[in-house]
C-alpha cells in the first residue's frame, strides 16, 4: 500500500503498562486507546506515548483523572470516520458516517465487517481472559485496508 497509515489499536490495559508494547507501537502514526486504563499512572504512560492518541472511559476508569475521558468519540484520521467506544454495546444508533468501529471490553479480539463498516475490537493487552493477549495494527491507504493481529 502507497501513501499508508498505521494506528495502533489496544484495549484493557487495566494498570500495566509494557515496554514490549513499544516494539509494536512505535512505527504507528496513531494510537487509539478503547478504554479500561484503570489508573491514572496507566493512563499517563498512554498519553505521554508521543503520537496522536485516540481514547475513551471505560466501565472500570475512575477518579478524576476519568472524568474528562469521554464514553465515546467520533474522529477522522486520513479521510475515514472513526468510532470509538469501550463497550460495543454502547456505539451510538446512526453510524452511518463510520468506517471503523473500535470498542474492547470483552478482552476477546473480534473483527467483522458488516454493512460497508468495519468493526475491530483488539483485544485486552493484559489480561486474555481464555483469549490470548493482543492489540491490532490497523493500515489504511485509501478505500484499501488490512488488519494484524498481534499476539502478546
């Protein structure tokens, strides 16, 4: 793919933060974060990753450093629409603009496409909960895009 971005998408961090991550992450142009940081030092590390970084609450994020975090957010990076929300159940009604739809929560990695939309859930990088462990490489150039599963 020519004139290509790619955005890192992670999930369920719930308080752990790896370096190895890094590895993974370093070479995306974005980062999209759908919630359950559960503490705010996990919370700052993601935002003091030093690229465009993309988040919403999820059901576990509390406390001050949680409150301004949205539940959730439509945005566009490189002409598509972005939604992003924690849990999928959750995604607003009229998603008739969205390309992509991000959400976690249920630490299983999903991804479908349906009705000319694209729905990915990566995962939770820290707990696999019968899953493995895993966050999504997401590149995009023009109508084309491919999806990598990356196992933790």
């Amino acid at each position: 793919m020519e004139n290509f971005m790619k955005i890192g998408i992670i999930s369920d961090t719930h308080g752990i933060f790896r370096e190895e991550w890094h590895r993974h992450l370093d070479s995306c142009d974005y980062l999209i974060h759908a919630g359950d940081f559960c503490t705010q030092k996990n919370y700052d590390c993601f935002r003091n990753f030093g690229i465009p970084l993309y988040m919403v609450r999820g059901n576990n994020d509390r406390g001050d450093w949680a409150k301004n975090l949205p539940e959730f957010l439509q945005f566009r990076i490189g002409g598509k629409t972005f939604f992003l929300v924690h849990n999928q159940f959750d995604l607003p009604f009229d998603l008739t603009d969205a390309d992509f739809l991000i959400f976690g929560h249920t630490h299983h990695y999903t991804f479908y496409e349906r009705f000319n939309k694209v729905y990915i859930n990566p995962g939770s990088a820290s707990d696999g909960r019968g899953d493995s462990k895993s966050l999504a490489i997401l590149t995009v150039s023009g109508n084309d895009y491919s999806l990598e599963r990356v196992i933790l």
